[in-house]
C-alpha cells in the first residue's frame, strides 16, 4: 500500500535505481542506462545528480523523472 503520491514516486524511483536492469510497470518498462543517457543530454529536465550520487529522500528528483 502506498502512502500518497510523494512516496510511490520515491519508492518506484529507488526501486528503479537499486540495481535492477529492467522495472516492469504494466506493458511499460523502465530501463536505468535508459534514464541515465536521458540525464547527460542537452535540455532534459533531469540533473546529473538524479541518477549519479542521488539524494533518495529527494521528492523533487523523483518528481522530475516521472514528469
């Protein structure tokens, strides 16, 4: 059961970035080398520091990757 909306987007994020390959959310996935290549290109709304040395308590990091 999840809380409220803040702590689902931790929780999906830091289950993304546990070491996991590949996170199956419904017919979707979620590939990390995939966020990762998203966070080093020009413009993406995401910063280094969202998926190298991440805060997990980071509300506003999760938010960003799921927006």
């Amino acid at each position: 059961m999840l809380q409220d909306l803040k702590h689902a987007l931790k929780t999906f994020r830091n289950n993304l970035f546990s070491g996991a390959r590949l996170l199956a959310l419904g017919s979707y996935t979620a590939i990390y080398a995939h966020i990762r290549e998203m966070a080093f290109e020009d413009g993406s709304p995401l910063f280094h520091r969202d998926v190298e040395k991440l805060d997990r308590q980071d509300n506003n990091a999760a938010a960003r990757l799921f927006s």
